[in-house]
C-alpha cells in the first residue's frame, strides 16, 4: 500500500488575488500546507498538484523552496490532474487537502493514514465535527479512475459530489474528538479570513505546525478572532450545480457500478 499526500493548488482566486501565496509569520500560506503535511507519518510522497498555466509557474518555487514534488495537469479537470498524480506516483491512496487549509489537523490526517492501512478496502475516509478547513480526507485511487470515467464534464472543481453514494463506494468516517467539535470557518477565501488567520499565526506560530486543539483553544477564547469571518455564507455549490451531478449519477448508476467492478477488479488481478 502507498499512500500520496495531493495538496491541490493554483492562483486563480479571484475574491483574495494569489491567496496562497499570502504571507503568515514569514511562510507563504502554502508553506505552511506543505510543512504540515510533512508532519504525517505512513506517507510516502507529498506533492503539489497544480496545472499548466503560466499564472501558477510561481507555486513552484514555493515547492522547491520547501523540498516538496510538485504535479502539473489540467487547469480545469481538478479529478483527472489527481488521477495523473497519483498514478504517477504509483499511490493506491490520496490523503487529501487543498492549499487554502494552512490550519488543516495534520494530527486527524495521521488518524485518517492508521485507519486505512486497517480497513483499505475504504474507497472514502474522512473526518466528521471538525471546523471547515481543518478536515483532510483519504480518497482510493481505483474509485477515482471509477469517477474519471463517468463524469460528464471537465470542469471537475465539485468532484467530491461524484463519490456521495453510498450503495456505490464504500465510505468511512473518523469522529472529531469533542473538544475539537466547532462550527467555525478555518479556510481561506476573503479577507476576513486571512485576518482570522493573521490572528491564529501571530499568537500560536512558533515556528512548527499549529496543533488543532491549539487553534481551537485560541479561537474559544477570542470570539472576536473566531467571529471575524462568521457571516461569510458556507457555499460549496448551487444547487442547480448539485442537482446536475445527482441526475448524471442517476442516470448512469448500472454503468457506475459495472465500471466499478471493471476496473476494481482489474488491479486485484
């Protein structure tokens, strides 16, 4: 079994102009994801998995900086840019975040590696009660070759909503300790955000990855910091966006589940 840390990244924001590149405490925000990933154990490659276009050429400086493999793929085709990687990596596992999540729970990241290296037949680990940003996720491999094939649109930046059925692909979850259960917003989009995170970096960074329950004791005890970005809406797609999605997966169920266990089938031969 190998598993890849993907961290996927690229400049085009538009709301917050070159976000990851932004500095916190003297390392760009995507240092800090590549420093954190760095801190799982059980993981056999981290890379970046950014696209061709030369706007993103400045991503990989901040890798080479931070010794870290870079991917370059599809601009658009978030789904089959992963797929290369991780079949170019050879990773049967993609431990997952996106390089906006500098605060992401690298502690909940290891738990997710120990979990699937004793249930891998898993096709989707992920962690339930954390704030949003802090939650990496374990996606199979062989279920994403399944999604690539039956999507019906390059423009894949929603492709988490491809693997939701539950009758298809086998799905897994890790609880959030309840000390680590909160509604707040730890993820970079506005400038709120960065204020938040400006906050977090300048009373906790000390150099090392931040803790999770070093951020959460800080954002519990400053409800001006963790307010900051509350009024921001938690958006991940219109619906009519979502309602696409369902119907293709509807319609093409029979083919779902008969690729599934083509190709299934075909790396366990």
């Amino acid at each position: 079994m190998k598993i890849g840390f993907f961290i996927t990244a690229r400049l085009k924001s538009t709301r917050l102009k070159r976000k990851i590149l932004l500095d916190l405490e003297g390392r760009s925000v995507l240092g800090h994801v590549i420093e954190s990933a760095k801190q799982v154990d059980g993981v056999d490659d981290v890379v970046v998995c950014t696209s061709t276009v030369a706007q993103d050429r400045p991503i990989l400086d901040v890798c080479n900086k931070h010794g870290c493999y870079y991917f370059i793929g599809s601009p658009a085709d978030v789904l089959h840019r992963l797929l290369s990687a991780s079949t170019f990596f050879e990773c049967d596992y993609l431990l997952l975040i996106t390089a906006d999540n500098p605060l992401f729970s690298f502690e909940y990241a290891q738990r997710l590696v120990t979990e699937i290296k004793r249930d891998p037949e898993v096709d989707y680990l992920y962690v339930e009660g954390l704030p949003l940003g802090m939650a990496p996720y374990i996606i199979r491999r062989n279920a994403f070759e399944v999604i690539d094939a039956i999507k019906n649109d390059d423009e894949t930046e929603f492709w988490p909503e491809y693997i939701k059925d539950e009758s298809v692909f086998k799905h897994k979850s890790i609880k959030a300790d309840p000390g680590h259960k909160r509604d707040y917003r730890v993820t970079l989009d506005y400038q709120q955000d960065l204020d938040l995170f400006k906050s977090v970096y300048q009373q906790c960074y000390q150099g090392k990855p931040i803790a999770t329950s070093q951020v959460i004791e800080y954002l519990d005890a400053n409800p001006s910091v963790r307010t900051l970005n509350s009024c921001i809406e938690r958006s991940w797609l219109n619906q009519d966006q979502a309602d696409q999605i369902e119907t293709h997966l509807k319609n093409n169920r029979d083919k779902l589940i008969s690729l599934k266990a083509e190709i299934y089938n075909s790396h366990n031969g």
